[in-house]
C-alpha cells in the first residue's frame, strides 16, 4: 500500500504529461548550478560548526529572554535526552506562522529551508522579510525552492532575496523556460514531472519545524475564501541531524540551481528587496490589512521564545525515526527500494490492531485497496479521513478515491469526509483545533499504526507521494499521540465531517449532524449530475499513477 498527498498543480502536471509524453524533448540547463558565492556561503555554515561543534549554552536567567539564543535554550535540554527526540504538534495556522517568524528572530547562526510552494503573498512576504532581517543580523540564509509553483514575477523577487550577501537561493529540478512556462510542457517532460515535495525549515541546526504545511496564506490559515486543516511539529534532538543531513543533500545535489543561474533582473525591476514587498502595505482606505492585523496578532500572542528559552514548550520526548526520499528520486538514479514508502513498510510492518489515515488526497490504488480489505478482515480497526467532493480541491483526485469506497467499507473500514463548511464552527479535541473560515480542506498528512507509532510529513496516500515525488517526515514511537490520533475519528466528528456508509442494497450514505440534528443523505452532499458524470469518466481513466 502507498501512502498520499499532490498539490492541485501537481495533477495539471500529470495529466499534461499524459497527453503530451509523446512531444517530451530534452531541455539544456546552466553547466554549472552551484555559484562561487553560494559554495561559499555553504562553506561558511561548515565552519560555523566546525569552529562550535560543542557550544557551551549560555547562562540566562529564568525570567531574562532579551537576549534569546537558540543553542542555550536547547542544548540543555538535548543533553539530558542524548538518545532521544523532542516533539510538539503545531496545529493551528497561526501558530505554524508564529513558529516560523519568532525562531527565524531567534536565530544566531544559520537558516535551512526547503519548501514545495513558497506564494508571493502576505504569508510568503512576511517570513521572507523576516529572513531578510535575519541576514542583517549575519544570519546565513539558505532557501531551497521547487521550482513547479514559481513564475518569471516571482524570481524576479527571489533574485532581489538572494542579492544579500548572506542569503543564498536555489531552485531544484527547474523548468528551463521562465517566462513562457507552459513550452516546458512541450519540452521538458517526463523530468519536470518529478517534483520536490519537501517541507522543513531547520533553525541554527537546533530545531526544526516538518509537517504538511507550504508557506502561503491558505495554508497558514490567513486566506478568507479557504483553508488548509493541516498538522506540523516542532522537533528538537536527535532527529534535528538527520533533517539538516538531508536538508544538505538535496541542497548540494546537481539538480539544485542557483537562482541567478536561471533568471536574470529584468531592465524595468527594481533590484531593491524591502522596496518590492507589496503585500505588506496599505490597503486602498489607508489602513492595515487585515489578514495582516492577523499574522501580527499570531506573533503577539505566541510565547514560543520565552517558553523556550525557560523549558516551557511541553515536548514529549521519545525515540523517532526521520525519513526521507534520496535526492536521486528526482533524477530516477537510486533504486526504488530506497523510496520512502520502502522505508514505511520496513520501519512501521503490518498494522495488528490499529490503523488510522488521515490524508488531504486519499488515492489507494487497486493494490493499496486490497492491503487494507485483508487487514480490515483480519481484525485491524482501520479508519480514514480524507476530504469530501466539496471539500478536495482536485476533482480528479476525488475520482480517484470515490470508486473504491464500497470495497473498503464492506470489509468493515469506517471512512469519514471532511466537509468545506468544517471550520465555520470551531472544532477542538486533544489533536487539533480550527478557527472559523468560510471554507475548509483538508491538507494533514499523517497516520498511527497500532497502539504507539505514528507518522507525520509531506507524504500522502497516493502514487504520485510514493514513486514519483520526494517526500520527508518523521516516525514518533508515542502512544499517547497514537491514542489521540486513533481517537480524533469518531463520531464526535459529525459536527465537521460525513461518515460514508454502505446499505445492503450497495447504495452509499453519508451521516452527519446539522444544527445538532443528525441527518442522513441518500446521495453524494454536494455533487450534482455533471459533477456524477465527470467523477465517472475519470475513474475509468488510468490515470491513478499520475494521481
């Protein structure tokens, strides 16, 4: 069974290649992807740590966070744990922004961060600037970028970004036509097909954030028309190696270009970076935007600096595991078997008891489906959440995944849809808590197996997650975060999601509660006749690898 998540872009992608693989051609990029000034940026983050390999924390006292260092408020704490991982689940999009813009203020030495989407909006803009502020301050930047999201606006600014001497940008695996996108399509498939799903940002090689969120508005829960319900966690420890290891591999691997490699200023472009930033003004009455309002509000509200700095964040420490696609997968140069999905099965087996999904783009395949029918038959407790038809933003994906409901429900799996309206009301458990927003999908990626293993990442339940992109997370051997996980799918859910069920006629019923009324639908909420007839046609397509 594979394990799921493509971003709506993602499926563009695949289904053009499937029309146009016939047309694919080969693109020439740049001899030589990594600058002087970069190499010696790199070299500059080594010798930081060859000089420190054994800093001495500072001694603050309890009540002073004036002067914040993130080595002296984690080391301590590593020390007493040398075996083992802290975690701390981030949960609601306020505080994943809080997260990012006060560790990026607390940072001393150097910033890792490699990211799928990084929008040009207020989200993308503020933690850019922050970064920016970090640089000022001698704080080697190095920001690592996928290129399938980016535009020929958007490097202009990322090259205003990376003119800081202390700050170094690279895109990897990069479509060679900037300005007119849509020709590398024609020209650069299958490789462009291939994408960095990654998601981690490493602070002074002391903590790092992983998990399901891209940096942007909607994923940051700051988007009025729509947003993410996503999970990351906060890590320290023994894991922060492996991640800054892995961080270091795709960074120095030949398919990572410097961004000024690629794109050059354009004649009209201001090269200035703070000057550029327009999503950080005024709005057209003169005041303050909102959603900025908000993001300000996150920071004043967070005390993850004071916290830290006097052992107040609640991690949970225990042993994990991190995994990570190679680099390689990119390029198709390693073997399959050391995909990350291999990993899984390796490190997690075969569920005995439990198994919990919770995935934004639940897409089994005929193989995954017959996995989870034999150990539903078994006896293992299996339960998934993934969107609903009105909640995915990718209706293809929902074809692929609506087909095979039936199966899994017979064999007894409970399975449960998130609904779009999800967030209008708040909902709060021991695993999340959403604020109100018009409009709700589900983004998480993670899932527990048994009474104590649970994993969270950038990886989804789907083929594309398992053979065709990269992907990162971390296994958490803990049984309370199992307990919470397994028992955040129950009825107690109703309120924000339908949970599908099968008649003995065959016929499919979704149950939920309105108004604090439970209410039954004999049809699919929110799908009409063109949307029936669509889903069908993409289900008889054989498109679920692409998926």
């Amino acid at each position: 069974m594979s394990m799921l998540n493509i971003e709506p872009s993602n499926l563009s992608l695949s289904l053009t290649l499937g029309l146009t693989l016939g047309l694919s051609g080969c693109q020439i990029l740049p001899e030589q992807p990594h600058l002087p000034e970069s190499q010696a940026l790199s070299a500059r983050v080594n010798a930081l740590y060859q000089q420190e390999s054994n800093p001495q924390p500072k001694q603050i006292a309890a009540t002073d966070t004036s002067n914040i260092d993130l080595v002296s408020a984690i080391s301590a704490q590593n020390d007493i744990h040398p075996d083992l991982s802290g975690y701390h689940p981030i949960v609601t999009g306020a505080n994943a922004f809080a997260a990012r813009s006060i560790l990026t203020d607390m940072a001393t030495r150097n910033i890792d961060a490699q990211y799928y989407i990084w929008h040009n909006d207020q989200a993308g803009q503020l933690l850019l600037k922050d970064l920016w502020d970090a640089a000022e301050r001698g704080v080697i930047v190095r920001l690592l970028l996928d290129d399938f999201n980016n535009s020929a606006k958007f490097d202009q600014h990322l090259l205003r970004f990376a003119s800081h001497p202390n700050i170094a940008v690279r895109i990897i695996n990069p479509l060679m036509h900037r300005k007119f996108q849509t020709l590398n399509f024609v020209t650069g498939l299958p490789r462009i097909n291939r994408r960095m799903h990654n998601k981690s940002m490493t602070f002074d090689k002391q903590i790092t954030i992983i998990g399901g969120r891209n940096i942007g508005n909607e994923y940051l829960s700051n988007d009025q028309s729509s947003q993410f319900a996503d999970l990351d966690v906060l890590l320290i420890g023994k894991v922060v190696a492996d991640i800054d290891n892995s961080f270091a591999s795709y960074w120095s691997s030949p398919l990572s270009f410097d961004i000024e490699t690629l794109a050059k200023f354009d004649d009209d472009v201001t090269p200035d970076f703070l000057s550029a930033l327009d999503k950080l003004g005024l709005d057209e009455d003169n005041n303050e935007g909102s959603s900025l309002t908000v993001y300000k509000a996150a920071i004043k509200d967070s005390t993850i600096d004071s916290d830290l700095i006097n052992k107040r964040v609640p991690f949970r420490w225990t042993d994990m595991q991190f995994l990570s696609d190679d680099v390689g997968k990119l390029s198709k140069t390693v073997p399959t078997d050391t995909n990350l999905v291999h990993q899984l099965r390796t490190l997690l087996g075969s569920p005995t008891k439990k198994l919990t999904i919770i995935s934004s783009y639940f897409v089994p395949t005929k193989d995954g489906v017959d996995t989870l029918v034999k150990l539903a038959k078994s006896g293992v407790d299996i339960k998934i959440l993934t969107n609903s038809f009105d909640a995915t933003d990718v209706t293809a994906v929902h074809s692929g995944y609506s087909q095979w409901r039936p199966n899994l429900l017979r064999s007894g799996v409970k399975i449960y849809e998130l609904k779009s309206t999800a967030a209008e009301e708040e909902r709060e458990n021991k695993l999340w808590r959403a604020r109100s927003q018009s409009s709700t999908s589900l983004h998480a990626k993670t899932f527990a197996v048994d009474d104590y293993q649970v994993f969270i990442g950038s990886y989804n339940v789907d083929p594309r997650s398992a053979n065709i992109n990269t992907e990162m997370g971390v296994i958490i051997n803990d049984e309370e975060l199992a307990s919470q996980l397994h028992g955040a799918l129950s009825d107690d859910l109703l309120n924000q999601a339908y949970e599908v069920k099968l008649l003995e006629s065959g016929a499919l019923q979704w149950h939920t509660m309105e108004d604090g009324k439970k209410v039954i639908y004999d049809s699919e909420p929110r799908v009409d006749m063109s949307d029936h007839i669509w889903l069908t046609i993409m289900s008889w397509l054989p498109i679920d690898w692409l998926l």
